[in-house]
C-alpha cells in the first residue's frame, strides 16, 4: 500500500468537524492520510488535488467515526455466566453469584476471558478500553489485577487497556488504608487509577473523603461506580462533586452508572449535575446493564429505568460517554465489547435524536477519560485510526453498523474494503 492514501467523500460526524474547526454542516470530507497520520482533512470539492502518489478511495457517503472507546468494562469478569447456575435478579444477586465464581479464579481462567474480550474489542474497532477489576481484600492483590497489567503490555500497540481498581468503599473508612491501597495502585504500572464501589449500602462520606485524599496524594485519577441504584437518597454523586470543589481536585473524575439520579426529583437532580458540570467529572452510563438490573424482580416486568440523565447531563456541557459494561456474566448475560452496541440500546432507552452527528462521540472521545490519555481525535498529525461503516446511515445509525472496515495508522486492520471504493472520485451529496 501506498504511504499515502486519500479519502474522498467520507462522511465525518458534526461533533467532530466542529471540534476540528470544521463547518458542521459540511457534508462530505476528503481525508489525507500520509505515513499512518492524519495529513488533511477538508471539506469534498470536485477537482480537488491530492497528494501524489496517492492511493484514493471513494467512500460514497460512508459513515466514518475514530477508533472507539469502551470507557467502562470488567474483563475479569467475563464470560463466566455460561458456567454459573440460575442467578437471582438485581444487582446485590449478581455481586453475590459472582463472589462465589471467584473462589475458582486463576490466572490463566482470568487471562483467557480477559484475553477473549479484549479481542473482540479489537475486531470492533476499539483503541481504548478501561476494565475495572474487582479488588475486595485490603491485604492482597486480586490475581486479575496482575493478568490484566500483562495484558495491558501484550496489546501495546493495539489496544491501550487502563486498569480501575474497583475498591468496596468501606475500605476507605481509615485513612491510613485508605493511602496504603493507592500507594498499592500507583507503584502498580502505568494504566492504573484508583476506583471505588459507592453504594447506600456501604455508604460514607469520610471514607470517598479518604479515597479523594489518597488519589490526590498519590497522583491517581480515580473512577468510581456511584449510585448504581434507584434509591433516590443516593448521594454519591453529589458528594463527590462537593469534595472534589473542597479538596480542590484536579485530576479528573469518572463516575459510572449514576442510576439514581433517574429516581430522584427532577430539580433535585438538575442541582447535582449543576454541581457536577464545574468539576473535572466524566459520567459514564451503562444502558445495557442498567437496564438489565435495576427494578429487577423474577416474573415482573420492571417499571422503572436505571438510565442516568444523558440529556441533561450532556445540556450542562458535562463530559458523558456510554459504554458496554458487563459482558456475558451474572450482570448482563448480553453484550459483545462493541460500543455501537452499547450506544444502539442507549439511542433507544434514552431517545437520543441525531445520533450519529451529535451522540457518537460518546464511545469516541479518549480525551475524556483524563489528562493523560490522548487529545481530540483524528487531528492533522494524530494517528489515522478509523472505523468505516459502509452499510449505516446518518437517519439510522448506529443501525447495520456490524459490517464495518477498521484502519489503524491508516491500514486495514479488519473488515473487507468495498471494491466499489477503489474508482475516481466524484462529486457526491449526502443528507
């Protein structure tokens, strides 16, 4: 393949030309790709110039996203569903069938599911995946918590996979351990950050206190799962936005799940996020698993949804991606490490309008997840990773979205180029 490569008529999403200092309402781009970097991208003229020696490639109108990001997964824990019993619904069930699965983890069972996932994160077109791993034992390293540190330098290159240590918060409540584990974290290798469950039934402000404390001392962001409920006098959203303006907290924040902020009265919940807009807080929602847990009784249909308030979260400028969760175990028997996935069943819980020009950024933006993970993007310089999706439309996406052609450092990593592609290209208008 030629070190240059063109093209032409693509169909980039309106977030991203508007963050790029594009006009929006550009239909069709024409992008230069030259040495597996991002050379040029412009808007689709006739007769345009490229570059020479380039290869071209007329994308008629296809749709093209960045590499993905799937900000919120367990990779120790999947694919172990198939080998437990009947699992009582609800969260508090699934964390109880899971504990006891785990007595029998090993490394190379953890390392041959996580391995798994991570693969078919890959083939979806996945550059950034951030798995949590369950961290009970204050004395002791969970076994994943290694496996996952060597898969992380095994897909170096591939995928780049951060590890959440996904810490019950009662073992917060003394500072001193509290400082123990995010030392534990921080001399752990690159990718890790400090995390916390934080629930109302383990709830307490000084111990998320002494988990902010730790992380800032240590110099860890932090993700935590807050509120995965619908018990409307959660507060760890809220709480943690107040501490993070008191201990004044720089490194950035992500608080996954929010579930209760559905359950709560809307003003009450408008104020929380009001809070939450002027702190470094990302939120990420779980469509898939959310709905699968919660309000969760055998034989009932559930009445109530446990999505957090995309939209009023996105109105108030807060950062928010979705992302798959869960993954084929106790919480969520669905799932395959794609994000389109994830944000399909988001798209439609949620009624999320435009989804392709003003939602897709939510399983894109890297730059999201922290100060140390990447910038926009697809900017002139960046790595030409792409995902073309040639069978999905603006009015339907993320619908037939399956068959796709994934390029990173502008080579086809997976998927099949239409041979229809490979034709000069010509002037094309696309709604």
């Amino acid at each position: 393949m030629s070190s240059h490569l063109t093209l032409c008529n693509a169909r980039l999403p309106r977030w991203l030309l508007a963050a790029l200092g594009q006009r929006s309402e550009m239909l069709l781009s024409r992008l230069e790709i030259a040495n597996g970097r991002i050379a040029a991208i412009g808007a689709e003229t006739p007769g345009l110039p490229r570059s020479f020696g380039s290869q071209v490639w007329d994308l008629q109108g296809a749709l093209v996203l960045p590499t993905m990001v799937d900000a919120h997964l367990h990779l120790d824990k999947a694919f172990t569903l198939e080998r437990m019993g009947a699992v009582k619904p609800g969260l508090l069930a699934a964390i109880e069938a899971m504990m006891v699965d785990k007595q029998n983890w090993t490394a190379a069972d953890v390392r041959r599911r996580a391995g798994q996932g991570l693969q078919w994160a890959y083939e979806a077109g996945v550059s950034h995946a951030r798995s949590h791993c369950d961290w009970w034992e204050p004395d002791s390293v969970p076994v994943a918590w290694e496996v996952l540190r060597e898969l992380a330098q095994e897909w170096a290159g591939r995928v780049l996979l951060e590890r959440v240590s996904l810490i019950p918060l009662h073992l917060y409540e003394e500072r001193g351990m509290a400082m123990r584990l995010a030392k534990q974290v921080a001399l752990s290798g690159a990718g890790a950050l400090l995390g916390g469950f934080v629930h109302s039934t383990n709830w307490s402000p000084q111990a998320l206190r002494n988990l902010l404390e730790a992380a800032q001392q240590h110099g860890l962001d932090v993700d935590l799962h807050v509120d995965e409920e619908l018990n409307p006098a959660a507060q760890g959203l809220a709480t943690t936005a107040a501490l993070l303006k008191e201990l004044r907290f720089e490194a950035r924040v992500v608080c996954g799940h929010t579930c209760a902020l559905a359950a709560q009265p809307l003003e009450q919940a408008l104020r929380t996020l009001d809070a939450v807009a002027s702190t470094p807080i990302t939120m990420v929602s779980l469509p898939v698993t959310n709905l699968l847990l919660q309000d969760a009784q055998t034989g009932i249909t559930p009445r109530q949804r446990g999505l957090t308030l995309l939209k009023e979260a996105r109105a108030r400028g807060i950062p928010l991606m979705i992302s798959s969760d869960n993954v084929q175990d106790p919480f969520c028997p669905l799932g395959s490490f794609d994000p389109l996935e994830a944000l399909t069943t988001g798209v439609a819980a949620a009624q999320l309008t435009s989804a392709f020009d003003e939602w897709s950024d939510s399983v894109c933006r890297r730059d999201w997840l922290g100060h140390g993970v990447g910038r926009l993007p697809l900017q002139p310089g960046a790595t030409a990773d792409l995902v073309i999706l040639p069978q999905s439309s603006v009015s339907g996406f993320p619908s037939r979205s399956q068959r796709r052609v994934v390029m990173r450092e502008g080579r086809v990593s997976n998927g099949e180029p239409l041979a229809a592609w490979f034709s000069p290209c010509i002037e094309r208008s696309v709604a």
